[in-house]
C-alpha cells in the first residue's frame, strides 16, 4: 500500500514528471495536475487523494486560489505549498488558508516524503475523529 494517495499540481511538466518518477519510487501514489483548475477536475474524479503537493507560482488560476477552494470544497485535505519563487507574503497568505506546510523548490526528496507523510497521518486522523463521532451519535439515538 501506497504511503499516501497525493495528488502532485504544477504548470512546469518536466518538473511533474520528474517528481511523479522519484515519489512513485518511494511508494507515493501520484495524480499529476498541470493546473489549479485541473487539480479540481481531479479532485472531482479522485476520491481518495490526502495530500496535495501544490505550486504557488501557475498561470491561471495560482496556487493560493486554487488552495482557497480546496479549502471550500474538500477541507479534510491537506496541501503542502511547493515555490521557487517564494515570498514572506505568499508563504503567510497559504497558512493563513490552512497549508500543512510551505515548502522551497528545490527541496530534499526525503523532506518532502516525510512532510506528505505527516499530513496524510494528519488528514486519517482527522477522518477517524469524525466516524468516532458518527458512531457515538448513531449509538446514542440507539439506547
């Protein structure tokens, strides 16, 4: 089984496909997106995806609009910030939005696969709670 199902969003192919190689090596399960509005189609398909490795710097729509509406729409995951081009600015306004984390590119392999490891953890956590708390109301409404 695959350490986590991420879902890997930015404009720069060769990157996407360089990344997708290296992370599949390390037992990651990747979804490529070129876009933030392709990261939404995806996320629209994918129903299993937990992390979402996710550029600032994209045409269109960037990166922090398209975690604004990760955020709306699907708020149990978690997306880590990856830039080349990061500012203190960009960095606040995507933990202001509910990153995990904000990440330079290029950044350690191993780092990026242990911070993917933490959210996805994170996000399952999250998921648990939440059926503990169905089934206590579910059981409750029983007695």
């Amino acid at each position: 089984m695959a350490i986590a199902n991420v879902l890997l969003v930015d404009d720069e192919a060769p990157f996407v496909e360089t990344m997708t190689k290296r992370l599949t090596k390390r037992d990651l399960s990747i979804i490529p997106a070129f876009s933030g509005e392709e990261a939404l189609e995806r996320l629209k398909e994918q129903k299993n995806i937990e992390v979402i490795i996710l550029d600032v710097k994209m045409p269109g729509m960037n990166g922090i609009e398209t975690l604004q509406e990760i955020r709306k729409r699907h708020p149990l995951i978690e997306v880590i910030m990856l830039t080349g081009h990061a500012t203190v600015e960009s960095a606040i306004e995507g933990m202001k939005w509910g990153a995990f984390d904000y990440l330079m590119k290029p950044c350690d392999i191993e780092h990026l696969i242990y911070k993917v490891s933490e959210a996805a953890s994170k996000k399952r956590r999250h998921e648990d709670k939440i059926v503990q708390a169905r089934m206590k109301e579910i059981t409750s409404r029983m007695i």
